[in-house]
C-alpha cells in the first residue's frame, strides 16, 4: 500500500486500540476524573462563596469600626468640653471664694481695729482723767494768788507729763 491510504488491519487495529482504552478509560478512569473534576469546581465555587462573604464581613467591620471611632471622637469632644466647663467654674468657685474670705478678713480687720481704738480711747480717757486728778490734787495743795505763781506751776506740770 501507500504511504497516503493506510493498510486495512492497521484502520481495525487502531479502531479496536482506540475502543479498548476508551472502554477502559470510561470504565474506571473517567468516573473518578469527573469527580475530581466536579470536586474541584465546588471546592472553587465555595471558596469564592467564602472569599464574598468574608469580603462582606470584612466591609462591615470596616464601617463598624469607623462608626466606634467616630462615636469615641463625639465622646471625647463631649468629656473635653465638660472638663473645660467643670474647671471653669471650680475657678469661678474658688474666686468666689477667696473673694468671701477676703471680704471677712477685711471686716474682722476692720472690726478688731475698731475694738483696738475703743479700747485705746478708754486708754486714753483713764489717762486723762488721772492726770486730771492729779493736777486738781496739786491746784488743791497750792494757794494761787498770783498769776506769776499759776505760770510756775503749768510749768512743772509739763515737765512731770511723760508722753509715751
């Protein structure tokens, strides 16, 4: 025969080859391929059904973080702005209360100068009237006849007088 047109027995030999192994192949081999087959593409499937939802989850988590974050930043302005507030008026209360106190020192000042000047007046009007009595007591114990004698005596008088 030709190289162009194959022999018979080669055409039925080749057919019966290529049957035996496709019987073969479809009897214990094609089975188990389609399966793994089939296995693989739901594994695929599955991962890609996971790989959506983590993705999804991961979104969520994303905008919930971001909404706790947003939510601690409106709470830390609020505690901010009420530490200002608090210290603000724990110094308007100390101010008010210094100025109180001052304000009672100053009338304790003022009222304990008061009694010091009182009691310096009476201080000052025992003195008096002692030195009082001692001059009348001297004036009783001199005869005044002169004008002369009255001057000598005035004299003596303040030289006895001790200013302290």
């Amino acid at each position: 025969m030709g190289l162009i047109t194959p022999g018979l027995g080669l055409i039925f030999w080749s057919a019966l080859g290529f049957l035996i192994v496709l019987f073969l192949l479809s009897k214990y081999a094609w089975k188990p391929i389609l399966a793994a087959l089939d296995e693989r593409e739901k594994s695929i499937e599955e991962a890609l059904k996971s790989a959506e939802i983590a993705r999804n989850e991961m979104a969520n988590l994303k905008a919930e973080n971001e909404r706790i974050i947003h939510e601690a930043k409106i709470e830390r302005d609020k505690m901010l702005l009420q530490a200002s507030e608090t210290s603000k008026q724990m110094v308007e209360e100390a101010k008010d209360l210094a100025a109180k106190e001052g304000q009672l020192m100053l009338e304790k000042a003022k009222a304990a100068i008061e009694t010091e000047k009182l009691a310096a007046l009476e201080e000052l009007k025992v003195q008096v009237g002692i030195l009082s009595l001692a001059v009348a007591e001297k004036l009783l114990k001199r005869n005044f006849t002169s004008d002369a004698s009255q001057q000598k005596l005035v004299e003596e008088l303040v030289k006895d007088i001790k200013l302290n």
